[in-house]
C-alpha cells in the first residue's frame, strides 16, 4: 500500500514538471512571436520597475501613490531631457568631426600601417586598397555587387515602416512607464496570487534574490556605466583628442561587458592619438585615461554601486547578448543581461538544493572519520583522534590482566 502511495505521489510529481515545462515552452515561443512589438513593453517595464522603489518612498512619506508616480515620471522625463539637450549637441559635433577626419586616417592606414605589416609580414597589401584595383573587383563582381545593392534598395525601401514603428514606439514608451509606474505593486500582487501554494515560499525567495540581483545590476551598472562615460571622455578631451568625447561615451557605453570596454577605448584612443600626434607621448596619455578609469571601476565604483552580488562571467555576459539578439533581436539584447543574471540565481537554489540532497550527500556513512590530522612539529607520525585509546585488533588494551 505505501508503494503504491510512492508511486503515485512521484506521478504526481513527474506530470506537474512536464506542465510546467509545457508552460514555459509555449511561453518562449509566444515571447519569439510578439518579440517585434513587446520592446516598448519590456523597456516601460524596465523603467517601472526602476521607478517603483522611489514612489514607494513617497508613499511612505503619506503621499498619495498617484502623486508620487506624477512627481517620480516627471523627474525621469526631465533627466531625459536635459541628457538629450546636452548629449545630441556634442555627439552631433563629434560625428562631423570624424566624417571631416576620414580622408586623413584613411591616409594613415594606407601610408603608415599597412607599409608596417608588409615590412613585418612580407604581404603586398597595398596594392589591394588602390582604388584602380578596387574598381577592376567592381567590375568584375558586378552581378553580385547588383544583388547586393538590388537588397540594400530593398532593405531602404522597408526602412520608411521600420522608422514609422520606431516613432509610434518612442511615442507608446511613455504612457507605457505612467501606467507601469502606477500599477506596479498590484501587478506583482496578481502574479504572486497565481502562484501555486506549495511553491510560494520557494518563489518569494528567488523573487527576492532576483530583485537584489537586478537591482545591484540595472541601477548600480547604469551609474557605472554613466560615470566612465564622463570619465574617459574628459580624460581624452583632457589629452586633446578631437574625437575623445565620442570615444569616452563609446567606452563608457560598453563597460557593461567586463574589460570590453577600456580594451574598446584603448583600441580606438590609441589610433585616434597616433592618427591626430603621431607621438608615443599621447598615446602613454591616452593608457593612463584608462588605467586611472580602470582603477576607480575597480576599487570604488563597482565594490559601491554593484558589488558582488552579479555573479555573472564575461563570457556569460557576452554569449547572452549574442544569443539574446540571434533569438528575439533587439528584445533579446535588451532582456539578455537581466533574464541571466535571473538564471544566474535559479542556478545557485539548484546548486542548494543539489548539495543537500541525497543524490549529492547519499546514505549516512556507518563509520564517521574525523579530519586529516597534520603531522606534528617534532616529526611524529599523525595519529587519528577517533583511534587514540582504542586496541588495535588483536591486543589487550593497556592495563588489561592479559598484557
């Protein structure tokens, strides 16, 4: 009677997994669906869940949460306001600076580094950039270089919608935030009635862990981000860069991938140095830019802002990006950082539950063994404490009448 209780509790058990699975199944596969048009979605959902622990605040304070979520959307709109007052202007500066600077890199290149790896290599590259040699490949792919210009024309000709839904979704984005914002804590009170009973403890606490996660990630690596951004770029305004403010952003806007970004920096830094001075001096400038940004990031931005709670390695970072843009685009890029470091929790409960298991453990040991005992200082040989005062076998103990 109590196997066939076992047996069908472990059915039990064994079809609410497969449900569950099912679940998530046709949610991935719905999610790949609406991934075109969930991206204002999941950004408004994004900002919501930024801007929700400051309307709470608020509420704490005996503000109506009506107000708080008005005052709390005003502030994110102004911030974004003034960063594109302040930032369209010098980004746009910046980009009619390097189009200007293009012929003199382009005669960078061709008269001083491809000459260098010749001399190294013993290629002859120079003649494959000579624009008379260009042309002849033209002419000489010009059936493909006409499929390849037949798909640019097309890929303009469906750009017009793609700048039309961009728009409706830049236009969507803020009414999506207010109604996020203002409904935040009621959405999380109906998804956590749907969870199961039995489960709900588990949940809260993953949900928890996710939060601090998240938390510790979107807002603490903003800032980092943020901060190294106007860190390298008045450190190589600083140098004198022409284009250093549009490098600094660069290098700052990719710092979410560890190392990622200062190794961008010191690549683009280096060239844009040795294309404008042509001297080692500005370019030992442009390394200590970073190395002094590189140092800050690791001893106080990130110990203050992220601490240690991610967990995440830069490989993992950077195959989430890739695989989040190869399955769902844009969406998937946006949701690659925050759906890991979520996975990244869900893989630490596993490891938990797996070390307290009795897969991990088995049975309990009939005989328990202390801990290897070093050797002592005067060289006699280790002794077990459990053995210490027990006859080994086949001796009398000591004291015995058979001694």
């Amino acid at each position: 009677m109590a196997d066939m209780q076992m047996t069908g509790t472990s059915s039990t058990v064994l079809a609410r997994r497969w449900q569950w699975l099912l679940i998530a199944v046709i949610a991935g596969w719905l999610l790949w669906l609406l991934a075109p048009i969930l991206t204002p979605f999941v950004f408004a959902a994004m900002l919501g869940w930024l801007g929700d622990p400051l309307v709470d605040r608020l509420e704490r304070r005996r503000w109506s949460r009506q107000t708080a979520v008005i005052l709390v959307f005003s502030a994110m709109a102004l911030l974004l306001v003034v960063a594109l007052l302040l930032l369209v202007p010098l980004i746009e500066r910046q980009i009619v600076t390097l189009v200007e600077s293009l012929p003199t890199y382009r005669d960078w290149f061709i008269g001083t580094v491809l000459p260098w790896v010749e001399r190294k290599t013993g290629f002859e590259l120079i003649a494959w950039f000579d624009p008379d040699h260009l042309i002849q490949l033209i002419r000489e792919h010009w059936e493909r270089a006409g499929g390849v210009a037949a798909t640019m024309l097309g890929y303009l000709s469906r750009s017009g919608f793609v700048l039309i839904a961009w728009i409706a979704n830049i236009v969507l984005l803020p009414v999506l935030t207010f109604y996020f914002l203002r409904d935040w804590d009621m959405l999380v009170e109906r998804v956590a009635a749907l969870i199961p009973r039995d489960h709900i403890g588990t949940v809260t606490r993953l949900a928890k862990d996710s939060d601090l996660v998240l938390g510790a990630f979107l807002r603490g690596q903003f800032l980092v981000m943020l901060t190294l951004g106007v860190l390298y770029a008045l450190g190589l305004w600083g140098v004198g860069l022409d284009l250093g403010l549009l490098i600094g952003f660069i290098a700052g806007l990719v710092s979410f991938v560890p190392y990622l970004g200062p190794a961008t920096g010191v690549v683009l830094g280096v060239i844009a140095a040795m294309v404008q001075f042509g001297d080692w001096q500005h370019v030992a400038l442009v390394l200590g830019v970073f190395g002094i940004g590189q140092v800050i990031e690791s001893y106080w931005l990130t110990p203050r802002l992220v601490g240690d709670r991610i967990g995440l390695h830069p490989v993992a970072v950077i195959f989430a990006i890739m695989a989040g843009g190869q399955l769902f685009g844009f969406l998937g890029v946006l949701l690659a950082l925050p759906v890991a470091a979520v996975l990244n929790v869900m893989l630490r409960f596993a490891h938990e539950r797996y070390t307290q298991s009795r897969l991990y453990a088995g049975d309990r040991p009939a005989i328990l063994l202390d801990d290897y005992v070093e050797p002592s200082v005067s060289g006699e040989p280790p002794q077990d404490i459990a053995l210490q005062g027990m006859p080994l076998r086949g001796m009398p103990p000591e004291g015995s009448d058979e001694a």
